[in-house]
C-alpha cells in the first residue's frame, strides 16, 4: 500500500536571523549559528530516503554555495526565502520586488537550478504579494498560514487549506501563482509545525498529519537548522526561542520522518494535487 505524501520543508536561515535575535540586547560572535543544522538535516533526511524544498535566503547561498550544492545533489528542491530574511511589509513596493528577484537570480546562479517557490519570514506578505511573485519568476509560494488569529504572531486572514490557485486564496492574487498552504490542526486551526511542534510534541504534529490526510490534504511542515543545535545563551532572546532545540528537535524530526508517510518537495504538489 502506498504511503500518503507529506511535506516537510526547510526555512534555511540563521539564529542571527530571526527577528528575536535582531532585536535583542545582546550578540554573539557566530553569525552562522544553524549551519551544522543543515548538514544534520540532510543526514536524517537521507536516513529516512525523504525528499525536500530548502527555502534559502540567498546571503547564505552567496557564502555557502558549497551546502546548496550538497542539498541538490542529496535530490532536494530549492526556493527562496527572500534575500537577506527581512519581513517584506516592512519594505516598500520597490524593495520587496528586489528581495524577491535579487533571491532567485542569486540562487540559480549558485545552483545552476530553476528556482520556482517561494516563503515569505514569518509568513508576512503584503497586499501587492502575489503579483510580484508573478512578474519576478516564481511558480507557487508557501507563505500562507490559515490558522486562527494568534496575538503576536499571525493568523485570522486566510482560510484555504489544500493546494490551489492564489487566486482562490486571495481575492485579486494572480491565478499562474499555486499556494501551497502550511498544515494546520483541523477543528483547532492552530498551527501543526515550526514553533508549534515544540509547544505541543510529535504526538500533536502526527496526530493532524493524519486528520489531514484523512481529508485528501497533503500536510506540509516546516523546520528551521538552528533549531536542530545547540544554541549560544543571547540576553534579551526569550527562553520560548529555546525550548526544545537541539537534542529534543533532532529526535523529533526523525520520529517525523519515520512515521506513515512519503516525504517528497514541494513542487510535486503543484504537478499532482
């Protein structure tokens, strides 16, 4: 019997940059702190003969082409997370149209690869979102959340759960653009990965992967690298940020991927869904 597909993709950023570590009062001397989390990554991803998306923020593919040429030759896909991980409504229209071209450029001349998909940091896009994917190159984007409103954080906005045109997600988005959104708890509608899968457990993120796949929806997780480290003490960086990390994350990733599914990158689902 054939597994059902499931998606657990990598957002390939630092520590240093989140924006709990930017606004911080303190530093530290590393700024590539999440690095070896990649290399970790890929080790259990090969374990589990899984398949992802690493959306890159580009910097790190200007640094580190070396890691990027290790993801795809390992068989993953890779998109971008913009390029230097800023929050693109901070920005103004011209800048968001920069970060979004200016990453894809980068990475394809890095890669040699088509670069196709696209997340936004912290899942925050602007109204102008969709279009400027379009008119910059890309294919679909995984930066919509359809969990409910969570104060300080996000949510309440979207409601769309399973693959579809974006406009079909956003009323007036481009419909060349496929959303692909990021899996929630049915019911609950809280968000069933990231942050999430180290306040709850395996047990919540297992539980929902399989209500969704009840529903025909191919759930789709994320994890950042420096998740998987041990991670420097930085004054100012609430404890939430380090709950669970390292050790605790790099045994639940691996329960993850050897669970029930068929682990596979995100631009398959726009060819089967």
């Amino acid at each position: 019997m054939d597994r059902p597909n499931a998606v657990l993709s990598v957002d390939m950023e630092w520590f240093s940059h989140i924006p709990a570590y930017r606004n911080a009062r303190g530093s530290m001397t590393e700024n590539d702190v999440g690095r070896s989390g990649v290399e970790l990554l890929l080790e259990l991803f090969g374990n589990a003969d899984a398949t992802s998306t690493f959306f890159v923020v580009a910097k790190i593919a200007e640094r580190h082409p070396e890691l990027l040429s290790r993801i795809l030759e390992s068989g993953h896909e890779i998109g971008s997370h913009t390029y230097d991980h800023v929050h693109l409504t901070e920005v103004d229209e011209n800048d968001r149209h920069e970060q979004l071209q200016a990453s894809r450029e980068t990475l394809e001349d890095a890669t040699g690869a088509s670069v196709t998909g696209f997340r936004a940091p912290s899942f925050d896009i602007a109204e102008d979102h969709f279009e400027t994917l379009d008119v910059t190159g890309y294919d679909y984007d995984s930066s919509i959340v359809p969990c409910r409103s969570i104060p300080g954080w996000y949510g309440g906005t979207h409601t769309v759960q399973r693959p579809v045109p974006a406009d079909q997600a956003v009323d007036g988005a481009s419909s060349s653009i496929t959303e692909l959104p990021v899996a929630v708890m049915p019911g609950l509608r809280l968000p069933l990965t990231g942050t999430w899968l180290r306040f709850f457990g395996v047990r919540y993120v297992l539980w929902g992967m399989r209500l969704l796949s009840h529903r025909g929806i191919t759930p789709i997780l994320y994890v950042h690298p420096w998740e998987l480290v041990d991670l420097p003490a930085v004054d100012g960086v609430p404890r939430r940020v380090y709950w669970r990390t390292g050790a605790w994350m790099r045994r639940a990733i691996t329960r993850i991927l050897n669970s029930r599914f068929a682990f596979v990158p995100m631009r398959s689902l726009t060819e089967t869904d």
